[in-house]
C-alpha cells in the first residue's frame, strides 16, 4: 500500500516529493488528491484519467477508471461497483470527489440566502407600513371624507412601494 502510495504522489506531484506540501490550502481541498493515494495498482493512462484497482470489490486487475472533469472526478467500475461504495471503501464520501468539500460551497450560498431573506424582510415592513397607508385612506373614504390632492399622491406612492417589494419579498422566499 506505501508503495502504491507512492506511485500516486509521484503522479500528483511529477517528481517532486515535497510540491504538495508546499502548495496552499486549496491544492490539499482537490478530489484527486484525496482519492488517489488511498487507490492501489494506480496508474495515469491519459491527462486527467487513471486506472486503478477498484477498492469495492476483488479486484484482480484494475477496473477502476477514474477521470477528472471541471471541479469533481468521476469514478467508474468496469465490474458494476457503485461510486459510493468505492468511495466508502476508502473512507471518502461522494462529497469528497468534488475538489472542495461541499461544506465550502454551502458558506457563500447561505450567505447569499440570508442576504436575500434580509432583503425580503426589509420589504415585507415596507409592504406593512404602505399597507397602513392604504388602510387610512380607506378609513377616511368609509367616513365619507374624500381624499385629498395630497392623499392621492400618497397612495400613489404606496403602490410604487408596495410592488417592488412583494417582487423582493417573492424573490427572497425561493
Ligand atoms: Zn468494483
């Protein structure tokens, strides 16, 4: 196993020993690094693709195929082994065959949605406050008052407000 070990850095690292410890943070997150140093018999059959022994089942002869696509790798058993269980019988998770852990990709997305719902939020008060506005002019017309130049424009203006942030509002509940 070290010397299969091995022969893996010595792909990742063409030769030199020392490269990946010398990279930073984000060389250490990539799915091939994490998966090929726990995979026997490997070898690099093309840019970007390997064979090796697939970990799920006997394997006499490598049949594991594995090829790096954008951010993930893909892994395929000639056999039939499933991907989560070749990448469970590594103790990786299917998580792990992307070059950052999902958990990296969930931070800016939760961001983005708690900036949203904060924007929804904002919206919905101003949809509340426009709504007043509206309620009073309602009041005064059932009190028989009519409504003034002024009272007009407001409500007016209430609508002008009130479309955008439903629109936020909408947006912000996706
Ligand atoms: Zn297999």
């Amino acid at each position: 196993m070290t010397h299969d070990k091995e022969k893996a850095r010595g792909v990742q690292a063409s030769g030199l020993p020392n490269k990946r410890f010398s990279k930073d943070a984000h060389h250490n997150c990539s799915a091939v690094d994490r998966l090929l140093p726990r995979l026997g018999k490997l070898k690099e059959t093309g840019a970007g693709t390997w064979m090796a022994s697939c970990p799920a089942h006997d394997d006499r002869r490598p049949s594991l195929s594995i090829k790096q696509v954008d951010d993930r790798v893909l892994v395929h058993c000639f056999a039939g082994c499933d991907a989560s269980d070749i990448v469970a019988a590594v103790g990786l998770s299917l998580s792990d065959l992307f070059d950052e852990p999902l958990a990296h990709h969930r931070t800016p997305l939760s961001e983005a949605r708690r900036m949203r719902y904060s924007q929804a939020a904002e919206a919905l008060r101003a949809l509340r406050d426009e709504v007043f506005v509206v309620v009073l002019a309602a009041d005064r017309l059932a009190a028989g008052h009519g409504l003034s130049g002024n009272d007009l424009t407001r409500l007016h203006q209430a609508h002008g407000r009130i479309m955008p942030a439903a629109d936020i509002a909408a947006g912000g509940a996706q």
